[in-house]
C-alpha cells in the first residue's frame, strides 16, 4: 500500500534552518510528483511547491521561492523540504502528498512534521 | 493566481440530513482540475473527490462534486456524526495550487 512516513517534530530557534523528510513507499517513487502543503495552528492548507522526483526539477509557490529549498534521494525513496531563515510564522505542520496524475489532485499524504519556531 | 472563496464558513446539521458546501473560484479552473478534502481534527487531509465530480478510492457515494467555471458545490448525504470535519476546496490546473479557506461541518 501507498505509504508517506516524515520525520518528527522539530523545534527551531528564529533565523535557524530546519530540514523535513518524506519517505515514500508501495509505489514506484519515479513516477508521481511530491507536493508540499502546510498549515499553521488553526489555519488552512497552503500549497508550498512539488518535486518530480525522476529528474528532480522543482516548482515553488511564489512566496517560497529564495528560502525554501526541495529536494530528492531517489535510492532511498525519499524527498526533503529545507526551510532557512525561520520566523515565528513559519510555525506549522508541513506535509507531504502525491499528487495523482500530472496535473493532479493529492491522493495519498504524509501523516505531517511539526515545525515550531521558538525563541 | 486562482482565489477559492467556500462557504458556509461553519454547517451545522442533523444526522441524516443532507449537506452542500459550495466553492466559488475568482476564474475558471481550467479542465475543472477541482478537488475536494476532508480533514478531521489532528489528521491529514483525505481526497474525496477530483476531477469536480470522480470519487477518490474507497469514498463512498454519499459524497457527490459537482459544478463547472467558477461555482462548484460538494454534497454529503445521509449526515452520520463520521462526517464532522473541515472540508477544503482546491484547484490544481494553475500554479499556485490553491485551497479554500475551508467549510467546517458540525453533525449534532
């Protein structure tokens, strides 16, 4: 079965950088692009940005682009979200989805990272 | 970008009864690339429908899409207190992949 494993919850002080990883399995990893979505406390789904992680090419929404950072292990299966120069309102759980057909909605998704930017 | 404005903000219903939860786009979504999700509190999100109106794997019939252009609309029958959650629109045919703000539906 289709299965999307992220690491744990992270804690970061501002201006730190935090690294979340997405592993991917029951599926051949090649063939769907990853998306990732977050969501601040209490608050709706914001689509980041996706990775096709056959060639590794990425595209990000706009307000990401310059500080957030995706990339792609394909010999393990597993995709990386790297934000920089945390701020407070950074504070969210960031998922991970498949997105199911090219374009496509996310069918199957992460079980969510917790990042919380703290001082 | 393609805003996605839902509404009711907040549904409240009986079981049994029927809910529409309506998704209005600031321009068309192209190919009607219009899904919908379901999130229950401390979960993620779950595809119900893609395609405005095709039922993600195992969704049951209950769930219905609907609508074209602009005005798109998710009907739930036979409410059960299961259904209680956060329901969000998204378009998927631009970049940006935009959400709505999100329909909360309270079965009591």
């Amino acid at each position: 079965q289709v299965q999307l494993v992220q690491s744990g919850a992270e804690v970061k002080k501002p201006g730190a950088s935090v690294k979340v990883s997405c592993k991917a399995s029951g599926y051949t990893f090649t063939e769907y692009y990853l998306q990732w979505v977050r969501q601040a406390p209490g608050q709706g789904l914001e689509w980041m940005g996706w990775i096709n992680p056959k060639t590794g090419t990425t595209v990000s929404a706009q307000r990401f682009q310059g500080w957030v950072t995706m990339t792609r292990d394909t010999s393990i299966s597993t995709i990386y979200l790297e934000l920089s120069s945390l701020k407070s309102a950074d504070t969210a759980v960031y998922y991970c989805a498949r997105g199911r057909a090219r374009p496509g909605a996310f069918d199957f998704w992460g079980q969510g990272t917790m990042v919380t930017v703290s001082s | 970008e393609i805003v996605l404005t839902q509404s009711p903000g907040t549904l409240s219903l009986s079981p049994g009864e029927r809910a529409t939860l309506s998704c209005r786009a600031s321009q068309s979504v192209s190919n009607t690339y219009l899904a919908w999700y379901q999130q229950k509190p401390g979960q993620a999100p779950r595809l119900l429908i893609y395609g405005t109106s095709n039922r993600a794997t195992d969704i049951p019939d209950k769930f219905s899409g609907s609508g074209s252009g602009t005005d798109f609309t998710l009907t739930i029958s036979r409410l059960d207190p299961e259904d209680s959650a956060v329901y969000y629109c998204q378009q998927y045919g631009s970049s940006p992949k935009t959400f709505g703000q999100g329909t909360r539906l309270e079965i009591k």
